[in-house]
C-alpha cells in the first residue's frame, strides 16, 4: 500500500481509498440488511462498476498519454464485453470468452506496433553512439510527433550530447505536449542549473514541485537549487521533503544529507550539522556509485554540477574537519 501512495501521489490515492471504503461498505450494508434481493444484487453489481470506473479514472490521472492510449486499446473492449455479460447473464460466459480472447490479441498487436526506432536509439546508447540515437529517435519523431515521452528521451541524448539548445526545446515540446509534466519541468530546471542560471532553474523546480508534489525527485532537485542560493528555510524544508518520500539511491541521500549539513553549518546549528553528517556516512554506497558514474563518459553533464558537493563528501569520510569540507566551496 505504501508503494501505491507513492505511485498515485497523496491525493490520488485518498481518492481511491475513499472509492473503496464507500462502495465496500454500501455493498457490506445492503447484504446485511437484504441479502439475496434481486435488487440488492442488481445495485452491488452497479457499486462494483463504479469503482472500476472510478478507479480507471484515478489512474488514468497518473499515466503518460501513451500509456493511456495502449491501456484503452486493451481494456475498453474487455469492458464493454463483461458489462454486456452483466447485463445479459445468461449469454456472460460468452462475452467473458470474448474479453479473454481480446486481451490475449492486444498483447500480440501491441507487442508488433512496439516502435522499432526507440530500440534501435537504446541500442545506439548503449553503444555510446548518441548522434545515431538521436537520428533514429528523430524518425520516430516525425512518424509519431505527438508524444511528449519521445522528446523527453531525445532531450537526455542531447544532454549527453552535450546539444544544450536541443535538449531545451525538447524539453519545452514535452510541455507543450503535456502542461502538467513533471519531466519537463524537471529536465529544463537540470538544464538551467547546469549551466549554473540557478533563477530559471528555481523557476522551472518550483513549477516541477507544483506538478508532482509526492514524488521524491522534485522536491530533492527545488532542495538542491535552494541550497546553491543559500536558501536556507526553503532548503530545508524541500530536502526533508524528499527525505520523507523515500529517496530510493544511496547517492541521492548522501548528497541531500550533504545539502542539509551545509545549510546548518552556515547557520552554526552544529548540532543539527553533525547530525546530518552521521547521516550522511551511512551512505558510504552512494559516494562510491558516485566515484563510478562521474568517471565515465556519459557523466560530463553531472560533473559541472555535483562534482565539488562529491568532494565534499569524500572529505567528510576522510575525516576531515566539517570547516575543511565546506571551505572546499570557495
């Protein structure tokens, strides 16, 4: 259940622990009081429809618009079928064979309509060859031009790349593709920070954290710029926040405690510093995925930003005094 609040964020998911309660336990009443009714069965059955729709509205909500569509194309059908075995119970293991049989068919149609392009783009990273990538993404583009997740993948090879330009407008189609983005607030907050316009970069965290409140990334990201404009309160309140989401990487916690340490150190709470720093040298896993990651090649566009707060780190773990650390920064 936690991981379900955290998928559908806090609102989504009150919304559908609500759906549930209400109809389970309308559902509940009518059985204890008329059990067996024709009437009774005919409005439990009506109860169960609501939460499923309910429910495919709720998560409808959270899904990419892709996604969306793919789901629509295997379940619509499989609904319409089951709700005329409902409404016509003596022909329902028909139209149940019919929502089984499509369901099986979708997965065959859906699997040969997989976009060969996208693949062959993956293939291309991982073979470091990022201008084929973003040639074979650029066809599926201009064959498939309405889908905000193609822009957002070609907007990561540009970043690796090193095409800045190319990555924002990327980034801005998502937008415009899909306002409530959070990918693309979040992508073009990363751009602007990394070429160290850390303004436009709270601007763009800020509209991020509006749009995804529940998800760990945003506040973690309006916490590190918040900090890097010394921020304080602000830092603090956005890096406990992602705290409190559940920051899945060791390397993302070690740098938000990192981040906080700095903050209380600024304000001479050594108490509250210290405390972060313990914190912090339970991630000795996270510095050593970040030794790793800024060493290849894919990681030029991190090492700008993140670089220096590894170093600091690093420093801590060697022991060295928390004012040696933090005088790295100047």
């Amino acid at each position: 259940m936690n991981y379900l609040e955290r998928w559908l964020g806090t609102t989504r998911y009150r919304l559908f622990i609500g759906l549930l309660l209400a109809t389970g336990l309308t559902s509940t009443v009518l059985q204890l009081a008329a059990g067996g009714e024709r009437w009774v069965i005919n409005v439990q059955t009506g109860l169960m429809g609501v939460f499923i729709a309910g429910t495919l509205v709720i998560v409808n909500a959270r899904l990419s618009s892709e996604t969306r569509r793919r789901l629509a194309f295997m379940f619509v059908p499989i609904v319409v079928a089951i709700g005329l075995g409902l409404l016509i119970p003596d022909l329902f293991r028909l139209f149940l064979g019919i929502a089984v049989g499509w369901f099986l068919a979708s997965q065959l149609l859906m699997r040969s309509a997989d976009n060969t392009e996208y693949k062959r783009a993956v293939k291309a990273l991982r073979r470091k060859e990022y201008q084929t990538a973003i040639d074979e993404m650029n066809a599926l583009i201009r064959r498939d031009a309405d889908q905000a997740e193609h822009y957002a993948f070609r907007a990561q090879l540009h970043r690796l790349n090193d095409d800045f330009n190319r990555a924002k407008y990327d980034y801005e189609t998502v937008l415009k593709l899909d306002p409530e983005s959070s990918v693309g607030a979040n992508g073009l907050a990363e751009i602007y920070l990394q070429k160290g316009d850390l303004e436009p970069a709270r601007e763009w965290a800020e509209k991020a954290f509006e749009t995804a409140p529940d998800e760990w990334i945003a506040a973690y990201n309006l916490g590190m710029i918040a900090e890097r404009q010394h921020d304080n309160a602000a830092a603090i309140t956005y890096l406990q926040q992602a705290i409190d989401l559940k920051i899945p990487e060791s390397r993302h916690r070690l740098l938000t405690y990192l981040w906080l340490a700095r903050v209380y150190y600024r304000q001479d709470d050594q108490k509250q510093a210290d405390h972060m720093i313990d914190k912090l040298l339970r991630e000795k896993r996270g510095l050593n995925e970040w030794k790793t990651i800024l060493e290849s090649d894919e990681a030029a566009h991190l090492r700008g930003v993140l670089q220096l707060d590894v170093r600091m780190a690093k420093a801590l773990f060697e022991r060295k005094s928390m004012a040696y650390a933090f005088d790295l920064e100047g």
